[in-house]
C-alpha cells in the first residue's frame, strides 16, 4: 500500500501545478469566451431568434386583438344571459393571451395565424 499523503506535497510543488495536484490550464485569451469563440461570434448566435421583429409584432397585435375580442365578448354574454358561452370566450381569451404573452418574450416556438373573416 502507498502512501498517498507524502505524494500530494511532491506534485504542488511541480511547476505548473495547482494545490490539488492537477495540471493548470492556459487562461483564455481576453477577447473570447469560455466555449473558445469570439465574444461577437458569441453574441450574435446568443441574439439569433427564430422569427423577425416584424412579424412578432404582427402576430403578437393580432393575438392581442383576439384577447380582446373574446374578453369583451365574454363579458358581455356573462351580463346578457349566456353564462357558459360568456365562460368559454373568456377561457379562450385568456388562452389567447397567454400566446401572445410568449409571442412578446420570444418563447412562442412557431407563429400561428388565426383569422376568421
């Protein structure tokens, strides 16, 4: 059996070593990052969204308008008589909302157009 506790003091004190014994790395340089690549590189791969500014602004005022639409409608068949009508637009608006909430945080994975003339 060996006696590891007298090689830990041998290795630190090896040039290049850290206390623990393990062999230092070269610092990366000041430009990049910790994968390697080039902070700009980085930076746009990090920024790269899966749909354009404009259409999420599109998508995102049409389902807006859904959510009002259907949340006036569902109010207004609450107070006119319709209960379970009146329940259901307002369940659909706040369905509706909640995708135009993830339109507006980019967290929508697709844009669905929905549109009933």
């Amino acid at each position: 059996m060996t006696d590891d506790i007298s090689a830990a003091p041998q290795r630190a004190a090896m040039p290049g070593a850290t206390a623990a014994g393990m062999p230092r790395t070269a610092a990366a340089p000041p430009g990049a990052t910790a994968a390697g690549m080039p902070r700009s590189a980085a930076a746009a791969t990090a920024r790269r969204q899966p749909y354009s500014d404009g259409k999420r602004l599109a998508y995102g005022l049409l389902w807006a308008g859904w959510t009002v639409v259907l949340t006036i409608a569902g109010f207004g068949l609450l107070f006119g008589g319709q209960v379970l009508a009146g329940l259901v637009a307002l369940a659909l608006a706040a369905l509706a909302g909640r995708y135009d909430y993830r339109i507006w945080t980019w967290r929508a994975r697709r844009l669905l157009f929905f549109l009933i003339f």
